[in-house]
C-alpha cells in the first residue's frame, strides 16, 4: 500500500513534474489534485496547461481538481502553490494533520520550519517536533529551497564540510520555466535576456546560510559567511546556470576541491531513497560544460552539474554549476525529501 | 578631402560594422577592402557575408577584395583580422608606413602600443613615438580592447578616478556575434549557453589593467588591483551583459556611485569626436534594466549602459552592464580611437 | 498646424508603433492617449510596458492616459484596441464626430467600411459617405486589414491587375510581436513554433476578397478567387513571414512576375505620402532572402519584400514574403491610411 | 548473436543518433564505427562533437574511428555520410559484400534501388535481387527517405490507398539538427527563419511519387500526383514541422480522413518490429498542436503526430504534421529498415 498525496498547486509547471515523477512511484500515489479557484471542480486535464513533454498520466487525467482547503483523501500533500497563497494553506493543512511537503518559500525560513536537503541536513527535521507543539499542529511543513538555492548549495555542502566556506559570490543565468506559464514573455527572451528576478537574490543570499547552520537546543544556528548573489533570467527552458566562486577558510588546491565534489555522497545515498542521485555532484572535466540543453538530465536532473573549477583572482576558486530547475530545483527536491521523511518515519498512512 | 581608409578583414562581422559605420563619415571614406585569399579578386558584395539590417552601401558594393598585404590604395588601414593573421599582417602595414588601427587582439598587450580608449587613456598615444622608433617603422599600430572588456572599462575609469580600485568581479553573458560569423553552431546556441569562451577570461583580467594604467618613462604601469572574470556565451545577437561587483579602495555609498558614473565626461566629448556618445556610461532606473535586445543601441550603441547598482555583500557596489559588443566592443571603438588620432595630428593623408 | 491625434490603445504595442511613428511626423502630433481602465489616469511612462529600442518620444513620455470615451482633444483618433473592446468604442467614436482610424478587427468586414490599402483601393473610400449617413455619424471609420493579410495583398494586387488571380495559398510563419504584449509564452516560444493563431486564418481567407474587390452602387462587391490559408506562430520578434503559390487566369511566365511585383507603383508613392514605401513590393535576388532579421526594415518596415519567385507544381508560381507585422501590418498601415485621408480631403482640425 | 554493425559516418549528429539508438538493441550491435579521414585512427568520444543529451555509451566511446572502406568488421553498415561522400563509399561497401542501410541521398532515386519505409512499401525489397544482379553486387544499398518527405509520407501512405491522392502541398518548417552540426549558424537562427534549404524541395516533391509507387517488372511505377514544395528553416532544435493540403480522388469528409489516419497500421506493427511504433501516425484532437518541443518524442520520435485536420478551400483538406528529423527522420528509418530486412530474411551474419 502507497501513501496517498495530494497535490497543492496541481496546475503549475512544478506542479506538473510532481504528477509526471509520481507516476509508477514505488511510495507514492496521488489521490487528490488540488488548485486555485478558477479550476476547482474541472477535470486536471481540461484546466492544466500541460508543457512537459511526456504525456498526462493516465491515472491523474480525469481527476477532479479540488479546492485547496483541507480535508482532502490523501495522507500527506506537496504544495507548489503560489507565495501569494501558499502561507495561509499551508498552514491550514499542517494544522488539520497533514504533512505539508512544500516547495514553496513562505515558510522557507520560518524558524521552526526545516528547509531540508536530504544530502545536507536530515538532522535539521528535529525541528519538527517543535513545530508541531508550538503551533499546536497535528501536521506539519517541511520545505526545500529555491530552485537556484539548492543546485547551489549542493556544491557548496561538500567544501563547507571538507574546508570551511567563508564567502560565495553566484553570478546565476535562470531558466524560464523558473517563471512558471505562462511566466516570462516571449518578447522578453528571443534575443534577450534579464538581469532581474523579483526576490531571488536575497533568496539565494539567505537560504544556503539556513541549509548550512545547525538546529540545536530548538533553534537554527545560521552558517556564518557571506553569499553576493547576481539573478539573470536567460532564454534557456530548464536548468539554471551559476558562475560560482568561493573562499575557503583552508587552504586547498583545485584538485581537492574537484575530489571534494565527486566524491560527495550522504544519506540520500546510503538509504539508497527512490529519487536519490547516485552522486549528488557531477563534475564533467570538458571545459565548455555543462550546458543546460545537453546536461540537465545528468541523474535524472537530481544532481548539481560541475564544471571549469579553476583558481579565482578574488576569492579562491570559481566553477560553473547547473541543475534541473523543475526537478532537482523543485518537485524532485519535495520528493527527495518526502521519501527521507518515509525513511525517517515521519509519515505515517491516515 | 577625407581620409582613404582600408579595412583589413573587411568581409568579418566587425569588417562589416566598419563599412556600415564609415558609410557617410565626416573624416573618412573607404578606398580599399582587404581579406583573407579566399575572397581576393571578387567582387565585395559576393563574397561577404552581410549580415547586418542596413543593406550594404553602395559605393562599397563592387570594390575588389585585395590581399591582406602593403600596399593598398589609403592613408590608414582598420584591422578585424583573426588573430591567425592579424599579428604579422598588422606589422607589416605599420612598417610599410601605414598607421594601423586594430581590433584585433595580437598587439593589444605589446609594451609599446597603446590600448586606447579615447575617454580613459589618450595619453597612452606617447607610446607610438616609442613604438615607431623601436621598431623602426614609418607607420605604427593603436589597439582597442577586447568587446568585454571596453564595456568594462568605461564603467570602471570614473569609479577608479573618484575612488579607487581595488578588485572587480565580472561575470559576462556575451552576444553571439561576438563569435563571428559562422562562429557559435545554432545547435549550442538555442535552448542553451555555453560556460567558455576561449582566451576571453585572460583578456578580461588583463586587458583593463593596461588602459586603466600609466604610460611613463617610455612604459606602461599597469593599474594595481585584481580582476576575475567568468565569459558565458548567451543567445543573443548583439550586446554584451556583465554581473559587475567591485571593492573601492575609498567609502562611497551607492547613490556616489550613480552620480560619478553618469557624469563621466572625458575628451571625445570635449572634442566632440563624431563617433563619441554623449555620455560614455548611461544608467538606467528601472530595476530590469539594461536589456540586450532594448537598450544595446543607446547612444547608437557607443556607450556602456549601467543599472541596477546596490551594496554587495563581499566588495562594496554590484551593477549590471550591457556594451554593444560589435560597434563600442569593435568597430566603434577602433573608429573612435582614428578619430581621436585626427584631432592628436596623428593622421596624415598620403 | 498639424492635426491632432489620440490614440487609443497607446499602451499596447500597435499604441508602442503609433507612438513611435508619430514622432516628428509632418502631419500628426499626439496629443491624447487613451487606454483600458487599468491604465487611466496615470502617466504613459509609468503604465507602459515599452517594448520598442527607441526611448518613449519625450512629448509623450508624460502625457496623462485617459479613457478611452469622447471626447478626447484630438482632430482624429487611431485606434489599436483589442477587439473586446474596439466594436463599441470606435462605434462611439465616430458617432461623436472624430474619424477613427482602426487598426482592430472589428468593423473591416463591415459592409460600410472601408478596409484601406492605399496602393490598392482608394477608391474604396466612397464607403464613407454611405457610412455617415446609414449610421448617422458625424464621424466615421475607416479600417487596415491584418497583418498578414497586409503584407500578402501588396504582392497580390498587381498580380491580380495584370494576370487575374483564380486561386492564392499561404502558409505563414508568423512573429510574436503579432500577439501583442505578454502575448505569447516564452515556454511556448523557445525551441518550438505553434501551428494555430485564433481566428488569422478566416481573416487571411476573407480580407483579401474585399480589398482587392470594388465599391459600386453602394456596395462591396468582393474578387473572384479563393485563398487557403495556414497561419503559424514561430520564435521570431518581429516580421512574417509568408510562403505563398497562386493561381492565375493569364499564362504568364517567372520573369514577367518578378517585373510586375518590383514595378508596382500606386497613389501613395504618386503622391509621396510621407510614409509610403518608395517601392511597395520589394523583390530580392538572393536565393535565401528574405530573412526576417536581416530584411524588415527594408523600406522603413512599409513595403512587402518578396523572394525567391519560382514556377510551383500545383498553382502556377510561389514565393515567399515578408512584411514587418507592427509597421505596415498594423500601425504604419493605419498612419498611411491617414496620410492618404488628409490626401484626399477627407480629415479637417476641429 | 546479435548482428555486427558498421557504422559510416559515425560522428555526424545522425551517427551520433545511430549510435544512441542501438545501444541495448535486440538485434544489432556495433562492432566499427568510420568517419572522415580527419577522424581516422582516432577515439571515438575524442573526435565525435557528441550533441545528444545523454551521454555516449561506454561501449562505443572508446572505439577507434576506421576510414570509410571496406573491408570493416561487421555484418552490414548503416551510413549517413555527406552526400559528398556516400555515392562512392557506398557503392564500394555494397560491391564487397555488405547490405549497406543508407540515410544519404545518393541512391534514393537509382532506379533499382528500394527507397524503403517499412509501413508503405515493403513490396520494394524485390528490387534487392535486381540490382545485385544488373551491378554484379554480392551487397546491395537500400534506402530511407529525406527527413521531411518521410514524416510526409506517413501520413500520405493510408490517404492515398483508402482515398487515392490527387495532389499534395507542402510548407516545412523544419529543425536546426537536419543541417548537421556546426550546420546552421546561430545568427541565421535566433530572431530568425530561412526560406531556403539547398535541394530539399526537389527532394520533398520527387521521392513520395517513388514510395508511394509500384515495383513491378522490374522497374519503378511512379505514383500519380503532383507535390508542391516550399521549406524553410527555424530555430527549433528538433522536429520538422509541415503544413499539409492534399486534394483527394475520392470525396471523404474530416471524419473518415482522421479515422484513416490514426487506424494506419502496417507490417512493422505487425511484425512488432524493435523500433517500430505502434501507431504510425498520431492524431492529436488539440486545436494548437502538434508542437515540436512537446510532441516530437510521441511514439519515441517514430511516428508522424498529426492535428487540425480540416477542409481546405483550394484542394480537399489540410492538416499539420510533425516528424523527428533524427530519429523518424533518419537514424530511426534507417534502423527499422534493418529490422524489416531481418524480418524478411535479408541478411546474415558474415
């Protein structure tokens, strides 16, 4: 028997890649797909803008798409709902006894609220039994970080163990479905590009600094150093681009840290989970790589993609990282995290 | 009378900038067209490539194509010339009596040939008595920077005049046309980026040290701080974005910072130099600006275009950029420093 | 004194065109703007997504945006309203005493309108005596058709006076500016092309008949033939393109084609019309031509450039063209209908 | 024992296709790979400008590229060598023995040479004997189509037998990758289409009358119709887009077209041949699809996917259609041509 999940969000581009990688999940099966308004009491397929290029899935085709208020037949659900919804149903679902898997932001640094990446900090779900007393929740949320965040600090993770990271500079060249559909214009992409993204660099500035620290005596202790974060949106479909350099508080040579990168494995890996990358770091020694078009998909778009790690003239090193913005960077994030819950026996069938 | 100028490369994206720019000029008309020996003895329009909006005009459209070897029928020669031909071809025009103003990359770096970028280093010209001398030629070679690089420096010579340098950061996400034509294949330019371009982080390290140093003693000292810089290919066609951040060696806030780069004034603008813009920086205001496929052709594509300037979290000040890479970044900018070389006297008809 | 001019629709981007082409124009200076509620009241710079490379006219930049209700101080208006809205609103417009000059769909198929080329069917212009009085309007409107409709009619028109067109296919492959702005999705735009544009088809279809019919005893009689018409939306920003195979009632050969496009002349070029093309149908020689990018601005974007004429298998001859869809497909054709009004004494100041 | 494989022209991008798709194929291995003298004596992943997104298989990588003549270690060769090459080399290998299964067009229309799709004409195989014999050959060369014409034909093929075709217009619209790489230039294809691709249209209006025809006495019975070709290039990565009007013998509606369409089965679907699919044509009831980036992997890139069937005012009816030029389109044909000859007992292991 599969746990039963609902999807919060059901119609958005993330909300499509939780239908497509739960489709023959070995956990999981979704039982309830829920969204905003103006879709609620149509059929997913009907009202879905569907961009992915494998098609609906049979079984979630014909689903009725429900409002996003509790009860809804499932034993936990995935939000990837909007910022401007997200907060209040969140909490309302984690309030009627739901594990709120969450990929979006509001909650992202509330201070009893873990921002999980299975490879980096599963101690940090002690939070949740805080959580769930202070706010008198029989549920609860746990969430993944920003898309661009968590290809990030994937790279990052390894070296701030292996050496200490004392500054990170991330110069980032977004994909569009980062935006959402219909998202980023037309005419804004076709021989352009934007050098903005509303809200993302103190996203990126912040959340690594969460993921890093440490959850002790009921309270997250921050990782201490400096992240500069540059936000561009460039005419690419999936997979964020990140021109990364970084100090370190000890002294190392490029080899090391490549060494440092690859040989990065952690508990996602051990529990052997479901959506776990064999290595959550690739590092490819071509020097034009990686490429969003041919690399994306490396590990089923789980891993952080390395390439060009050189020496810096400022900091110590730099290097090009990518992820899958959709899967790693979003629904596969929540996913991961879900099956590190299982695991952990925070999931329990209702 | 005008001056007689020939274009080395003639037949090249930024050759093909030369002749559209020159097409009307007050100071200089074209009189010979040079390029590699596939193209010698045909006629221009057959065997150029022309990829530009404007059709190709029409006192050039039936030259020759002649050898890229002295003579040619002119009082100054402008070189784009690959860098497989251009060092040992541009010498041989300048010992053949011929002033060579080159955008190619060959001399740039040369002990005794200005890196001239008429706003920032007009004192520099010192350098080719030096030059002539030396190397015993009747003629002498100018160099411009690199595209990436004199959009760079633009910004960065009022911020080191009022306040010194320390380190800049840059990552650039770089036209197409920068490559060339054919250059970059379709197949890695759509749906994708390329981390790499070659020898363009060395240039972009390097280059600006040289035009933001002293020229003394029959020298050049170079500017003393440090400059990294990671070069992406984007798909765009022309206008070259760069993520900037630098550390002053003076406290500023961000609102100095504005204030010094939009009041750059420097002598092509005294002098009125037909090519110069009005202002060598323009910054914009609004928060997702400078765009490539918008705001490239401000100041008809001469100026460096700023926005975005804030405090950055490890030097002091980020901004984005954006230079049109084919007119300021090449053609421009070699047209720009012949109509300095008038006004200095540097230029004689034959 | 020049006429005075509103604009309605001036925040979209046919409104961003008018605004643009008006500026200096010898004829027309804007002096209303009219837009959607959401936009009234506040300042055209502030309310309008400028897409355009050119900065916003300064006379413009702070004019007040009105609603789009008479009055409105202005000799005459034109109008790019969606057509949600443009049926009642020019409808008021006219009745209200001001020509209205439509570049929307509404009412060109109205059997008192006049759906204007003016290199085709001036004489059209009789309609508006008829339509002033069957609507008792002090005003009345006069309409341009599509924009692809446009860019094929010019080429069609001295083929149908010279040979007798029996029969037209098309296959267009259209611009995303033609959906205006946010239009269409960059996900739907980076690597793909949509094989369906909303109702352009019937228009294709349809308009054509009318324009290139006549205006007798009061009513259109509309030409003979028939049209098919395929309509797609491709990754390009500007410009359709079009390839198009007719049939003809004269047996004719390629060259006598090619003479009868590029010696099309007509009433504006006559009457040298300040935006007319100096040659409406432009025929290049190149076997790859046109090219969107390199070849719309031909003729300032007024004139149909047509390539690569040949004999077809099925119909008699195909070729392929191309029309800049925001100038002369949308808001070029509308200020040259206007410059043809004051021609013909049909727009007085108020 | 699986078949040994030759493969010339391995490292082009429909090489690289062949060797993607026959890695963990039942039937087929690869034993050689052969290139261009500039590839010769070299490692395969060291020479080949890989350009698929997943990665080169470990089998193949490390072989050594051979020159293109025979003798290679296999049992047959697929070739996609440049035409400039195929002619010759193909005949070579044929003469000494090999089944040569070619995507070049050098041989497509010898008169004793099948031009073969699986689905259509199997029947065509006869002419194997014939040509071994006339050219005293203990090999032979069969063919596939062009990549526009085969995705045409599929769909062509039931019309013509259930309706009987009269006449068929064309426009392509057709992807980057079917020029090869480098192929395409960037700066021809962002902001871009091309109206022109060298000996496509011939191709697209001579080879279905071949296919679609009888092998009979010896000789090839062309089909009876005319086709109308107009192609042209745009920046889509992958997947040929056609706009197709096909006049009828027999009066049919929309209904019985869609009907015939999507109930096409033929012998690869009967014989379960590996790669065939399993429906040959894909009807899609979407009024704006198919889409290449979202359709062109339907039935994993084999099928042609078919939409807006409609009536046609010129000829009968029109629809879109789109074909994977790389797989459906050339390595795939080719490679299910392989399968139909073992099938029918045409070759053997050497």
């Amino acid at each position: 028997m599969k746990y039963r999940v609902g999807i919060l969000g059901a119609t958005g581009l993330v909300g499509q890649r939780f239908v497509q990688m739960l489709e023959d999940h070995p956990l999981f099966e979704i039982t309830a797909l829920a969204a905003s308004d103006r879709s609620e009491g149509k059929v997913y397929e009907d009202v879905c803008p569907w961009k992915l290029a494998s098609p609906i899935p049979e079984k979630v085709r014909k689903l009725t798409v429900q409002a996003c208020t509790p009860p809804l037949d499932c034993d936990l659900v995935f939000s990837s709902l909007p910022s401007s919804m997200a907060g209040a149903v969140e909490e309302a679902f984690a309030a009627a006894g739901y594990p709120v898997i969450s990929n979006s932001s509001n909650h992202r640094m509330d201070d009893d609220v873990p921002l999980l990446v299975p490879e980096i900090n599963s101690a940090h779900l002690a939070a949740i039994e805080h959580q769930k007393q202070r706010r008198e929740w029989s549920g609860y949320i746990v969430t993944n970080p920003n898309c661009t965040t968590i290809a990030l600090v994937l790279a990052l993770a390894p070296l701030h163990t292996a050496f200490g990271i004392e500054a990170v500079s991330v110069v980032s060249m977004q994909a569009l479905s980062g935006a959402g559909y219909p998202g980023v214009a037309s005419l804004d992409a076709v021989d352009n590009l934007i050098p903005y993204i509303d809200g993302e660099e103190e996203k990126v500035e912040n959340e690594p600094l969460k993921i890093l620290g440490q959850f002790e005596d009921g309270r997250f202790n921050f990782a201490d150093f400096r992240i500069s974060a540059q936000c561009n949106r460039v005419p690419v479909t999936d997979g964020h681009t990140e021109a990364v350099a970084v100090k370190l508080r000890t002294k190392t040579d490029v080899k090391s840290v490549i060494e440092v990168l690859q040989n990065f494995r952690a508990e996602p890996q051990l529990l052997k989970l479901h959506s776990a990358p064999e290595k959550p770091v690739v590092v490819l020694s071509e020097q034009n790589r990686p490429q969003p078009r041919l690399d994306r998909n490396i590990e089923r778009g789980m891993a952080t993609v390395v390439g060009r790690v050189r020496k810096d003239n400022i900091l110590d090193f730099k290097f090009v990282l990518l992820g899958h913005n959709t899967i790693r960077g979003a629904a596969g994030a929540a996913l991961l995290n879900a099956e590190l819950l299982v695991a952990k026996n925070f999931l329990r069938k209702r």
